[in-house]
C-alpha cells in the first residue's frame, strides 16, 4: 500500500505535523535514521499515540548538528 500526501492551504503561520515517514523522506533518510536522531533529542510531539515532527524545528536541529 502507498500512501499520497495532498497538501491542503493552512492557515497563514501555521505548519503541518508530519509523521517519521514524512520527515525521514524530507531528509533522504530512512526511517531508522529518525528514530536514532530522536533518541539524541531531535524535536518531536507525541499526537493521538502517534510521534509527529515539524520540519522547521527538525531542520534546524540536525543542521545544528552537522547530522545530515
């Protein structure tokens, strides 16, 4: 099964949530490089069970860190 992401308008000053999938594909990485680099800190929320990541807040952490 593959999923397709469909951006919907969001308010203005508000950003998306995305999922380890999300992120990791942001990243070129794989899924396990994000659970490795949320072990070490990098931003995240638990939402409904489920850990969620903003892109901002993650790029700027691993770019703070040199781990891309």
């Amino acid at each position: 099964m593959t999923g397709r992401l469909i951006t919907m308008p969001l308010r203005p000053g508000s950003e998306p949530w995305l999922s380890k999938r999300q992120i990791a594909a942001h990243f070129g990485f794989s899924t396990r490089w994000v659970e490795l680099r949320v072990r070490e800190g990098m931003p995240s929320q638990m939402i409904g069970g489920h850990r969620r990541f903003r892109i901002s807040e993650c790029e700027t952490w691993v770019f703070e860190r040199g781990a891309a």
